[in-house]
DNA sequence: CTTGCCCTTCCAGCAACTGGAAGCTTATAT
DNA sequence: ATATAAGCTTCCAGTTGCTGGAAGGGCAAG
C-alpha cells in the first residue's frame, strides 16, 4: 500500500513517517516501480507501536530501543520494564514540577484584581517572588 | 557591569542574555568603549523579570508581553491576568494529560514480571493498547 | 610576555516534527 | 482525449529555547 494508506491505518502523517524513516527510527518499505513507498501490513503493525510508544511519551529513541525489543523474539520483559519504569519516573518528576508551578501560579492569578487598574500582584510576583511568599 | 556580572545578578546565562537580546526580548544594554555590553541594575532587573516569568513555564512570546505590561504604567492589571489565567489554563492541561498517561503507563509497568522472559504485557499494550483495557 | 579568563560574533545542533516548493504519477471528470 | 486534481517524490527551511564551539580581541596577574 501506498503511504496515505499507511497514513491511514497507523494514525501517522505522511511526513512523519518519511521523518521516522529518515532518521532511522523505523527500517526503509520497499518500493513499487513508479518509486511510490509500498508498505505491508507489519510494516503499519510497527508504525502503530511507534504512535502508541510516542503517545505514551517515550522519546524517539526510546521507542527505536522499544521496537528492538518488539522484534526481539529472545528479549527479556526486564529490559522493557527498564525503560518502562525510567520514564514513568521522569513522568513523576514532570507532573510534580508542574503541579508547584502551578501552585505558585495560582495563587498569583487569585490575588490579582484583574481590572482597568495597573497595580498588579502577578507583576510584583515575577519581579520579585520573595514578595509574594 | 558586563555580562559575566549580570548573568550572576540575574541567575541567567551569559549566552541565553544574549539569546534573548538578539531574538528582541530585552533591549540591547549599553556598550562600553572596549564593545562590552554594559548593564544598570534596571536592565538585571528586567532579567531577574524574565528568568522568573520563564521559571513560571511562560512561552520567551508571553515573557515579552509580561515585560511590556511591567514597564507599562498605565497597564490594566485585566491584561496580565488574561495571560496568567490562560498560561495557567495550560498548564491544568498538561497535568491532566500527563496523569493520564502515567496512569495507563503505571498499569502497563506493573503488570509486566520484568524479568529474563520474553512476553511483555508493556509490549503488547504499545502493540495494540485495546488488549490492556 | 605569556597565561588565562572574559568578552565579541557567528555558525551549528538538539527534539520531533511540520510546511512549502518543485516536479513526478495516477485518478477522476468532462 | 484531455484537463484538473490528488497523491507521491525529494529537499530545504522553520518552529522553540536555548547551548556548544570556533575564532578572535581585551585585560589583569605573575
């Protein structure tokens, strides 16, 4: 199939599977004879693991060593689990640091008036958080 | 003071200073007669402005608007809260999503032995994610 | 006088795409 | 049959927010 169709059946866009391809994340289709890219359905199988591995939010190269694994009929669940278990923790790490900004922030907003005035507690904080604390 | 002096006031890196100053949000300092950036503290306040606006998840964009409402007295505290409020509309978003993502992710992790077998179920939910639902 | 640090500019690269141009091929409509 | 549109190809550039490095000049200490 063509790769509007792959497109279609992966959820990817054209142009990020040519990226995909191009930078080595997922192995070159074979080619129809007007050049066209002619995927196969296991060629879209992976192009789906990829969406769904980047949708939970492994990097690129996460996912290339995801995929590895995939194919990798003698892995061990470990190795996967590994690079599970990271990015979970990065995500911890993320969510938590969001959440104090967010706080911070918050509190901000509450205090500001948000009127025609110029006196501003959102300025202050930023000039100087001390204030605010 | 040069640069090396301002970056130390404000807690921002010589090379992001300049960064920002070539990309237009803050105005060019003063130079010396040697061609040093020359800096007065109101130029390392509008940095520490910056650093904290940035610090506070604000887009470099945001920043410049945050900093022209600072210098602006004349300003409705209105529109800085308008900001505020989207940036923090935003970042409830991404708190959000992130969660949701760690939660399908943590579900994954947790049933995979992660041990020297094969089979993964982390494997096979990034293969087809409704076979994990 | 040389060592070493600070300053200058400019160019390149990171992540992960996305948009657009120029030029094919194929499909559809008349 | 032909005109047009859609889909495919490649390549280059831009996005966001810096960061690293090279090449060269300034300045103080030993």
């Amino acid at each position: 199939m063509n790769i509007g169709e792959a497109s279609k059946l992966s959820g990817l866009p054209p142009k990020t599977i040519r990226y995909y391809e191009d930078t080595g994340l997922i192995a070159p289709p074979a080619r129809a004879e007007n050049g066209y890219r002619n995927y196969t359905d296991t060629d879209v199988h992976k192009l789906r693991f990829v969406r769904h591995s980047r949708g939970l939010g492994f990097s690129v190269d996460e996912c290339s060593q995801l995929l590895s694994l995939y194919e990798d009929k003698d892995r061990q669940s470990g190795d996967v689990k590994a690079i599970a278990q990271k990015h979970l923790t990065e995500i911890d790490e993320k969510i938590k640091e969001l959440q104090e900004l967010r706080s911070t922030l918050h509190h901000l907003v509450n205090t500001c008036h948000g009127d025609g005035r110029p006196d501003c507690p959102i300025l202050e904080g930023l000039a100087d958080p001390a204030s605010v604390q």
